[in-house]
C-alpha cells in the first residue's frame, strides 16, 4: 500500500492542521500508511495549541502530485481551497463539514460528511466507533480546535455532539478547565499588532464560486473592533493588492469579536449590492456593515451570500 497525504484546506485554521493530524493517526490505526501534511504555516493561535500539548506542526506542501498518488482531504472538498494540483491525484477519503461545492471524483470514495461545528468532532465520533483510543497530546490539540471552530461552543454551528466531544476530549487531554483554556487559546490569536496587514485580510481567508464571481471572504478574530479598523486603509489597499493578483470580484473582511460575538464587515469590489441584499441592510459611507450575533462564515455569511448571488 502506498502512501497517502493528509490535508486540509489552504490557509489552514486549527481544525485544518489538527483534523489532518487526527485523520492521519486514525488510518494508521486501520493499517494505511498515510502522512499529516498542511497547505500553509499554522497561524499564532495553532502554535499556541501546539506548543500547549508538545506537538510539531505537519510540513507545508505546495504539490501533491510530486510525492503521491493519492490523498485524503479534511476540512474542505472545494477544488480551489485545496491543494493546487488537486486534478492531477485520487481523493480516497473525504471528512468534512462543509458545503460540497465543485467537488467530483473519477472513482468512489470512503467519505464521511456531518452537519457538525468541527471536523475534528467527527473524527473523534470515528476513533470511538472503532474503538481506537486517543492519545493525551492529539486529544489536546482536537479539543482546541473544536473550541476554535466553534468559539467556545457559542457559534450557530455547534451540536450536541460538538459538546459531547469537548468534555470527552478534555478528559483524555487532562484538561481540568477547558473554558479556561479556549479563552486563552482564543487571545493568543487575537494580537493583531503582531500581524501584517496580508495576515489579517487573507490569513484565514476561502474563495467561493457564487453567481459566476470569485468572492473571497477573509475573517479575523480580534477582543476589539477598533484594533482592526484603525487599520482599515491599509487593509483595503491590502484587499485591493490580492483582488488584482488573483481575480476576486469581491473581497469581504470578518472582523469578529470573540467576547461579545458580533461582527463588523469590510467589503470592496463589485457587485457589493448584492452583500446587501444577502443580509437585508445597507453598507456604510466605510463600507462597513455590522453583523450583531454573526461568528460563523461557514452558516452565517456564505448561505445568504449563496442566496444572493443565486436566488
């Protein structure tokens, strides 16, 4: 049996790195010999679980085709989200929680696709239906991205089954206050003075196929709007320098605060009527919007948007 990749989808969040880091172990378990790698450096809160729970991050690839035949994708099934040769290698395995959009395979495929807050739920949800256990450090770093997907189980996106994998998680991780916890892993993504401005409009950022337009919707966390839009002529430029290089229509900004769940839009780039259709409000003479209650781009930005464009 040759070896396969593991990733997730390019930009990686914390579910992205740790789901290909579970998935991985998990076929291994199975008797695949497989490799967790990513689409990108982890951001600053990936590296705070990481050195939490004494794990180094999987390598950065550019290419798949290069080094295999075949790979597994978590965390995503859109083409361009994912790795830029994605055409030319066979998708054996699918875990994800997303939409499918744009996503075929010239054979079947073992696929595993669930309404829940976070892949890495779902993935838990499997190591216990194979009775596999956990290790301490890979529970650690699932229950951090769970709590990362989901805001500290406050997003629309949480389950029941979100929350059952988090107290299960913590238990295996020895993680007495996970409450405590996330709101700590959570902070340490949240210094934007440490980020350029590239970082905080593209460094968590997908692109969506919405009408016959490439929209890319970028989203920050921060403990206070105002840190990110004293910046806003800078991120605008910044905006405008990546719709030029990459042919995006349009360019949407999340500023999200993580105490209080609102949010704050930023949008350049045409046809910007239609974000107001999707969500019933006019934008700003800055071009912003607020979004009170609004924390998920996954279930509260892209299906109005989807709506919008499509409807």
């Amino acid at each position: 049996m040759s070896k396969e990749l593991v990733f997730g989808h390019q930009k990686p969040d914390t579910d992205a790195i740790t789901a290909a880091m579970a998935f991985s172990y998990f076929q291994n378990q199975l008797g695949y010999e497989t490799e967790a790698v990513a689409l990108g450096e982890p951001n600053d809160e990936t590296k705070f679980a990481l050195k939490t729970f004494g794990m180094k991050a999987p390598r950065v690839i550019e290419t798949a085709a290069n080094e295999v035949d075949k790979v597994m994708l978590v965390d995503h099934n859109e083409p361009q989200q994912s790795v830029s040769d994605i055409d030319k290698v066979t998708v054996t395995h699918l875990v994800d929680h997303h939409r499918i959009a744009g996503f075929e395979t010239a054979q079947p495929l073992w696929a595993t696709v669930r309404p829940y807050g976070c892949v890495s739920t779902i993935i838990t949800e499997l190591f216990q239906e194979k009775h596999i256990n956990i290790p301490a450090n890979l529970a650690g770093m699932m229950l951090s991205a769970i709590i990362s997907d989901t805001l500290l189980l406050k997003s629309p996106t949480t389950t029941d089954h979100d929350r059952e994998a988090v107290k299960y998680l913590a238990k295996v991780a020895g993680v007495e206050d996970y409450e405590k916890y996330g709101i700590e892993m959570l902070k340490a993504g949240t210094n934007l003075g440490a980020k350029s401005d590239a970082d905080i409009v593209d460094g968590d950022a997908k692109t969506f196929e919405l009408g016959g337009k490439k929209v890319r919707i970028g989203q920050v966390n921060t403990v206070d709007l105002d840190d990110v839009f004293a910046r806003q002529a800078d991120l605008e430029s910044q905006m405008q320098s990546l719709m030029n290089d990459n042919g995006y229509d349009l360019f949407l900004l999340i500023a999200t605060n993580i105490l209080n769940s609102d949010s704050e839009l930023l949008v350049i780039g045409d046809p910007a009527e239609k974000v107001e259709t999707a969500f019933g409000k006019k934008l700003n003479e800055k071009n912003r919007m607020n979004l009170p209650g609004v924390v998920s781009r996954k279930k509260q930005v892209v299906p109005p948007l989807t709506d919008a464009f499509e409807g």
